[in-house]
C-alpha cells in the first residue's frame, strides 16, 4: 500500500474487489437485480436444448462423444451396468449349454465329459465366466474338447469382452485426460476496467496461470454479447462482437509465464466507442473471454472460458502490480491479483471525447460554414462568412486609413466585388508564386483542413492580381519623369537604366 501510494500518489486508493461491490468510493446504489448471464464466472455455459424432436436419434450416432461428454455419475453407472448385464449374460449362455446337455442333473462318473467341468449350477456358471474372461485360470472349471459349442461360445466371449472393454476402459480413459481440470489452474480477474493507458481508454482484464507447465501457443479471444435491433426492425438476441484485443498486432498470442494484462483499446472500430460512464449504469452487455492453449505435459487443447457482465466493470481503475523482483528471481504475488486502485480517468466516451477537442479546436472554423443548404457551401463562402464576421467585428477605420491601406482596392479606392474577385481567380494567371506565410493568419489555419486547399490556391492568385493592378495605379499616378525612369512605365519595368551591372544583375534576379 506504501509502496502504491509513493509510486502513484496519495490521491489513489487500492480497492479489494470482490463479486458484492463495484469498488468505487460512493454510497451504495440500489442492488440492481441479478442478470442471467449467458456464460458463468466458471466458464460454464448456461444454455439448455429443448424440444429436439426426432434429432435425439443424433446423439446414438455418436455414442462415444455422448458418454464422454456425460458427468461422471452417469459414467460410472453406465460402466457398472454394462460390465454386469455382459456377465451376468454370459453365464446365462453356459447355463444353458449345461443345462441342455444334462450336466446339471446328471452324476459324473468316470466315463461322463461334461462340456464343463465342475459346472452344476448358475452360480458356478457364473464363476465359470468370470475366471474365463478375467483370465484367472484357477483350473478347477474348465471347457472339454466333447463341446464344439462351448468352444463356439468360448470364442464369441472373448470378442465380446474385448470391444466390451476397449470402449468402457477408452471412455473413462478420455474422460479422465480431458483438460477440463487444468483450465482450473487458469486464473481470470473477478472485473474488468476501463482507464487510459498510453493516452487511449482502454478495457483492461487479467490472466494467470498457477502451474509452473506452461501453456504452449496460448491465445486469447473476447466476445461481446449484446441484444440490438437492426434498422429492419429484426430484433437479435445476444448478438456476439469481437473485441479486438491485439489480433492485427499479435498481442493475442500469450507468453502465459506471468499474469498479463489483456488491453482493448477503445476506438472508432470498437462497440465501446459510445460508452460513457454515465450510460454503463443503463447498458446490459457482457464480454466473453475464451483461452486456448496446448497443455505442455500432455499435448492436448485447452480451454478457459469466463465473462464480464456490465456490473463487473469498473470505470476508472486500474490493476496493482503482482509481480517484484527478489534476488535472484521474480515473484508474484497472487494476494492482489484481483485489486485494483483508482485513477484519474474523464467519464465521458470517446466519441465525446473527440466531439469535445474539435469543438474547441481552430480547425472546426470552417464547419461554420456548414450549415448552408445540404451541407454543400464551398470553402469559398466559408472565407466570405469568415471575412464578414471579422468585419462585423472590427470596427470600420477613418476613410483616410482606408485610402492608405490599398490592399485589395480599385482605382477609385474601393473595394472590388466578391464576385468579380472570385472570377479574375479562375481565368487570371498567378504572376508570382506566394507562400502561406503571406496570407492572413485566418486563411493560414483554415489551410490546414482538408478541401480548403484549392480554394486557398483561388485567393493566391486573388491576392497576386490586386497587388498587380496595385502596383500598375501607383506606376501610373507617378509624374512623367518618374515613369520614364521606371524603363517603360508598364507593370514589369525596372528603373534599372542608371544602376550599376552588379546591381542590375540583383535587380534581374529579385523580380524574376
């Protein structure tokens, strides 16, 4: 706790969660009533099939799957049973034999072969069979070469015991290896939790793994189950999506030594990307996660399943570490592998999120704009409307400052129209190439969003052609003696007729 609070601050607080609390700070909320879940903590799935009709008859196609799968009480009556009713039957069978050829009431003197021998009744047919099949030869009863069909049931015996025990012993043989009980080993954290991680929110769970054998190429997989409606009307129920937590990147795959902590990151493609805290007290989900891996020591596939209902999902915390390192090796300490601690987290989503940081962004500028007919108003008029808020909110100078500023303007000093700008753009050549330094800071920063650029290379050769036909009305208002020196008087002269060559040459390359 210390050691947290020196490393984090004092601000954070180790929660203990358990399955009865949330884990926040807060009053107790109303206890919401328990969900049916479609996947328990143990992994079990709670899903029952009814009314198969005729399909029953499936289920005896596969007979071995079906025992297997059977719980153990019922594998264990089903080989008791079998190994007695196979018994109990064929003792029957030389029962018979005796009975039919009179060794049963018949004394056995000297010159007398009986089928079997020391057979008089059931019960010493059935020891008969049992010494027979189990191989124990105790020689007291035995079969005599004066009964061919005792031979032929001595043979049909032992074929029937043998399939008789390759599919009992084989079944309770698989029963036994199946991995089921080493899944058990395989830890899952009680809740999940939301919180940033590398500037991102992300849904956060943790793995373990308690045997020290590890779990050959482990991957893990999650599965949100949500009912949703589609736009057809068509209502599905458990609508199963993947959560991507690491597939494109290989993060999927476990180096399963240590407990790890699985991160979904919350993005645009996630079903999270609308999840806020606020709304996670109306939603119902819940998240599957399944685990697979080879099992080291007997190389067979297992499987960990558990889920994570919304009410298991703590907004705002995060996972104590478990592991430090001693002399010499690491070691984990699974007393806080389910804790987790609270940490400054923003309740909102991350659509929210992002709507918010546009908002107040200088980039969103032009979404002024946006609310013209159909969405459809051309960067253009997004400039004309910038330009008439900016001059709605400046207040109008001395018409002497007017004069003097130039920019823009006639030859009778007033400002040329918007329209007749807009169409000297598009059939005038640019006479120099400006930069983006040049333009207003507002045209600089609406150049920044995408769709504005063309428009912008408009206004380029809107600013090249007023500074030209400026340039031409100061020319032509000088007096004659200075238009004579400007080498012609026209736009492009230069009064470079009486400079030095050397700064003629400096002259040449300027306005080239």
């Amino acid at each position: 706790m210390s050691a947290l609070r020196k490393k984090f601050g004092d601000d954070y607080q180790v929660v203990t969660t358990s399955s009865s609390g949330s884990g926040f700070n807060q009053p107790a909320p109303e206890k919401k009533k328990k969900r049916q879940r479609f996947v328990d903590k143990n992994g079990r799935c709670n899903v029952q099939h009814g009314n198969l009709g005729g399909e029953t008859s499936r289920y005896l196609s596969d007979l071995f799957t079906t025992l297997v799968d059977l719980k153990w009480r019922w594998n264990l009556f089903i080989f008791i049973l079998t190994y007695t009713v196979a018994w109990l039957f064929m003792a029957f069978l030389w029962w018979i034999i005796a009975y039919i050829r009179g060794d049963l009431h018949r004394t056995h003197g000297d010159n007398y072969t009986p089928c079997v021998a020391n057979v008089y009744n059931f019960p010493s047919a059935f020891l008969f069979f049992i010494e027979t099949e189990a191989t124990i030869g105790y020689g007291y009863r035995y079969i005599t070469d004066k009964c061919p069909e005792g031979i032929i049931l001595f043979l049909f015996q032992s074929i029937l015991g043998s399939i008789v025990d390759a599919f009992l012993i084989g079944c309770m043989f698989i029963k036994m290896s199946q991995p089921k009980k080493r899944a058990e080993t395989l830890m899952f954290s009680e809740h999940a939790a939301i919180s940033m991680r590398d500037g991102k929110l992300t849904l956060m769970f943790r793995v373990g793994n308690l045997r020290n054998s590890h779990m050959v190429s482990a991957q893990i997989r999650c599965k949100l189950l949500k009912s949703r409606q589609t736009p057809e009307g068509e209502f599905l129920p458990l609508d199963q999506l993947e959560l991507d937590v690491g597939f494109s990147t290989g993060a999927d795959q476990l180096f399963l030594v240590s407990p790890l902590t699985i991160c979904h990151v919350i993005d645009t493609k996630s079903p999270f990307y609308e999840l806020s805290q606020r709304s996670m007290q109306t939603e119902q989900f819940e998240i599957v996660v399944i685990l697979e891996g080879i099992v080291e020591t007997t190389g067979m596939t297992c499987q960990a399943r558990t889920s994570y209902t919304e009410d298991e999902v703590l907004w705002g915390h995060r996972f104590f570490p478990v592991i430090s390192l001693e002399e010499g090796f690491f070691k984990v300490d699974y007393s806080q592998f389910h804790a987790t601690f609270e940490v400054n987290t923003p309740p909102y989503s991350v659509k929210e999120q992002e709507e918010n940081l546009l908002m107040s962004s200088p980039l969103m500028a032009p979404s002024l704009c946006n609310s013209g007919e159909g969405g459809k108003n051309s960067s253009m008029d997004c400039l004309e409307t910038l330009e008439d808020k900016e001059n709605t909110a400046i207040p109008k100078l001395p018409s002497k400052l007017q004069k003097m500023q130039g920019g823009g303007c006639g030859r009778d000093g007033l400002p040329m129209p918007r329209k007749l700008l807009r169409m000297s753009s598009t059939t005038s050549e640019m006479i120099y190439p400006g930069s983006m330094a040049d333009l207003p800071m507002k045209l600089q920063r609406i150049s920044s969003v995408p769709g504005v650029s063309d428009d912008l290379k408009q206004v380029n050769k809107m600013v090249s052609k007023i500074s030209s036909d400026a340039i031409s009305q100061s020319v032509a208002d000088l007096p004659p003696k200075l238009q004579r020196m400007q080498g012609g008087g026209g736009v492009g002269g230069r009064m470079d007729g009486h400079l030095p060559p050397k700064l003629r040459k400096m002259n040449s390359d300027r306005f080239t």
